[in-house]
C-alpha cells in the first residue's frame, strides 16, 4: 500500500509536499478520493495544500493523496481516529457509523439545487451538525460542495421503470439503498474506487454521481449514457480530529482554520461551473447524456420521493420543512 500511495502521489501531484516538509513540521495528511482535475474537491485541496504550505511554511506541512491512494472513504474515519491521517473530506453520504442526522442530504430531491444545499448548511442546524460527531472523536471544520447527482447504466434510462431489475452501486447509505429499491434496483453498497472496474465488467449495471465524478473516474466511457436527472447532492465535510484540532497552539489552529474557509468560501462558489466543464468534457470525448422531459422527471420524483417517509425520525420534520423553505 505504501508505496503505491507514494507512486500516485508523485505522479498526481508535481508540486506533492511530500518531499517538502521539513523537521518540526507539523505534518497534515489530508487524503482523499476523486480526481484533482476539473473537480470541486480536487481543486480545493490542491489550493488548500498550496496555501498552508506557502503561508504557514516552517510550522505546518500539508500532504494531499487524492484518487485514494492513500485510503478509501471506508477507512479515512478509523484511520483519522487512530492518528495516521489528520484531515479528510468525505461525501455527507459516508458518516452512517457516526450520525444519522446527514441522512436529509442524501434524500432524493430533497434540494432543488447547491446553493439550496450552502443556504441549509449555514443555517443554525447545518452548522450544529459540525459538531455533532466530537463525542464520537470527529470535528467537522466546514462543507465542500460538488454537485447534483446524475443517473448512469448500461442502458438508457429515460424512466424509472427503465431501471427496474438492474444493479446499481450506491456508497454505503441507508436512504440510497432505499432509494435504489424504491426504483425496483437492486442497490450495491461499494467504495469509491472499485466502480470503474465494476461497470466496466458488469459487476454492477449503472451508478449515480456527479459530473465531475463521473468525468474524473471515467465512468461514461463504460456506460451507454447518463441521464440528467439532477435528483440528489454530493456534497462533503472537511473533517478531523478533536484530539489532534485540540492538540495545536491556538494561534497555528486559528490560521488553519482561516486559510480552510477561505479556500472553502472561494471554491464553493465554483463548484457548479466546475461540473459544467466536466459534464462538456464527457461531450467532447462521446459520451452520452440525455435530458428528461418535465413529464420524465415527475415519474423520478413520484417513484424516489416516498423515501422521505422512511427517515423523517432520523433527520426531523422540521429540518425537512426548513429545507423545502430553502427551495421556494
Ligand atoms: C462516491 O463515493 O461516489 C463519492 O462520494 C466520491 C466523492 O468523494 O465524491
């Protein structure tokens, strides 16, 4: 593992601080999963990276290991708890262990839109929800977005039915698995960086994701096409440890964290452009994407949007009703 980790880093990353930091350094591993390349997250780490290190030279050294190759979202959490790793930022949809109450992000159609999405996650309960997991030994430090979610398989998907009997892979979430069944899937709960492969030799049929996930990971070129269907969110926290946050003088913490939201105001406001380019990057390399017509996309939201009955107890009616007073 760790020389592979140390081989895609160098060849990822030419400016990689790996060799960079120097004694008495502190050390910030920050490993995460997609592609650095016309992605939101990629993108963000990659500057957050370039301001640590050029700002805070001579007290604190970030590493970045994207496309993970330094762990994947099953481990980042249990690796970040045992001290190997000290800053992660996984989809929402990957705390299921730690909390259920990021459960409304992952409800279909649950927001109309990312800025919906930004809007929930400043609100008093999205920003309470940082700290929800510390009696659990995590501190989430802030929300990166990606984007609205598209439906892919290896065959055209126009309705819901369409994807009757098919096998999709879902990251390991209680409401995408319930959401895949309500469309008569069958959902297969999978890391992130096993679906290439699983499409590509039928493992699974189809998978749901960004554009720029879908672009990053290639998906499209082992799919028939993907449909807009816009019915659900990426979005990640930045997260660490209470105990290696605590650990830091006061001051280094304090210009950490300025520098971490800066760098998450800036990219944020970039996030869906960045999707767009990736989603025209499919185009131009051939792969397919269609688009529903209103009548196509009232069937999705008619067929997925029941899920909601299934977790209002975890996530909360009120929350509910405040993230649909967020879309009108
Ligand atoms: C996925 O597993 O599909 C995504 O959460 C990957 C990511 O980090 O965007």
């Amino acid at each position: 593992l760790f020389s592979s980790a140390l081989t895609l880093t160098m060849a990822f990353s030419a400016n990689s601080a790996l060799a960079a930091c120097d004694e008495g350094e502190i050390v910030v591993k920050f490993s995460h999963v997609t592609n650095t390349d016309r992605h939101p997250k990629g993108i963000a780490a990659t500057l957050l990276q370039e301001r640590v290190n050029a700002e805070m030279n001579g007290v604190m050294c970030m590493e970045v290991f994207p496309q993970s190759s330094l762990y994947n979202d099953d481990q980042v959490l249990e690796a970040m708890l045992q001290g190997d790793v000290q800053l992660a930022a996984p989809s929402l949809s990957k705390f299921e262990a730690f909390t259920r109450q990021f459960r409304i992000f992952d409800l279909p159609f649950m927001f109309a839109n990312i800025e919906a999405v930004d809007q929930f996650q400043a609100s008093d309960t999205g920003q309470a929800m940082l700290d929800s997991m510390q009696r659990r030994g995590l501190q989430g430090l802030g929300y990166w977005h990606n984007g609205m979610k598209q439906m892919s398989a290896n065959v055209p998907l126009m309705v819901p039915t369409d994807a009757e009997g098919l096998k999709f892979r879902v990251q390991p979430s209680d409401v995408l698995i319930a959401q895949m069944e309500a469309m008569g899937a069958s959902p297969q709960p999978m890391s992130f960086s096993e679906v290439y492969g699983a499409l590509q030799t039928g493992v699974v049929d189809g998978q749901e994701n960004t554009w720029s996930n879908i672009w990053g990971q290639k998906f499209f070129e082992v799919q028939d096409g993907t449909t807009q269907t816009d019915h659900g969110i990426i979005d990640y926290l930045v997260v660490t440890s209470v105990d290696w946050l605590d650990g830091l003088e006061p001051q280094v913490r304090d210009q950490f964290l300025t520098i971490l939201s800066e760098v998450t105001e800036t990219r944020n406001a970039e996030s869906f452009a960045v999707n767009e380019v990736a989603k025209q990057s499919i185009i131009d390399a051939g792969g397919v994407i269609r688009e529903l017509t209103p009548e196509q996309r009232a069937a999705w939201v008619e067929t997925m949007k029941p899920v909601w009955e299934q977790f209002v107890d975890d996530v909360g009616q009120v929350n509910i009703d405040a993230a649909q007073a967020i879309n009108e």
